[in-house]
C-alpha cells in the first residue's frame, strides 16, 4: 500500500539534536511507521495501541487515531535497549491540534539516513 507524503513544515539540527515539524493528517500514523521502518529499521507498533492485557488471552489490539492525539507525547527508544544502544536514536513525539513535532536525537550516519527517507517519503513547504 502506498501512502501519501507527509507534508514537512519545518526542520533543524544542532549536533546529534534534530527536530522535524510535520502537518498532522489522518495517513500520518502509516507515514511514521514507513519513516521508522525505513529510516531506523523498527517501525514495531506506531500505528498500534495496546488494550488491556488480561493473563491467559491474546493481547486486543486497536488501530490508534491520530485525532485522539493533541497535547499527548510518545517515545521511541527502538525496539530494545539494545537496538537504542546499537544504532543510538531516541526519537520523541509531540502531538499538537494540528502539527506533530519529531525530536531525533542520533548520530550524523543515521541523520543523513533519515533525511534521505523524508526526501523519498514526505513533501517540504517552502
């Protein structure tokens, strides 16, 4: 399936910090899975809210909604301790009414690895 590009409203780095302001829309959630995916190699459960987990049964799971998230903040560390510590990003999310706000914090290889995903994946307002 393919999605449609996410719209980057702003972008900046000093060092190993690096911000991207992204237009929040309802394709943003399979954008971001695509970004991690391709970007980190983890794309895990971005998309995905956990139910309640109840001992003995599956674990429920709901697509999340990206309405649902204003003032809300998510992070992502990989998808393990040692994930983090092999390919050294940390990423933070900040939902707003309408804009998301990604924080990266990683090393210059993998900041030239992700700029070229969002270049593949996303359209830059001028």
């Amino acid at each position: 399936m393919k999605i449609p590009k996410a719209t980057i409203l702003g972008a900046g780095n000093a060092d190993a910090f690096n911000y991207l302001i992204v237009r929040k829309n309802k394709h943003f959630f399979p954008w971001l899975k695509t970004f991690f995916e391709m970007a980190f190699g983890y794309g895990g459960m971005v998309d995905v809210k956990y139910s309640d987990y109840k001992e003995g049964e599956d674990i429920d799971t709901v697509e999340k909604k990206v309405e649902d998230f204003v003032d809300r903040h998510e992070s992502y560390t990989g998808a393990t301790r040692e994930h983090i510590h092999q390919t050294g990003t940390r990423i933070d999310i900040f939902y707003g009414k309408d804009k998301v706000f990604i924080v990266i914090l990683t090393n210059p290889e993998n900041r030239q690895r992700f700029l070229k995903v969002l270049k593949k994946i996303s359209v830059w307002k001028k």
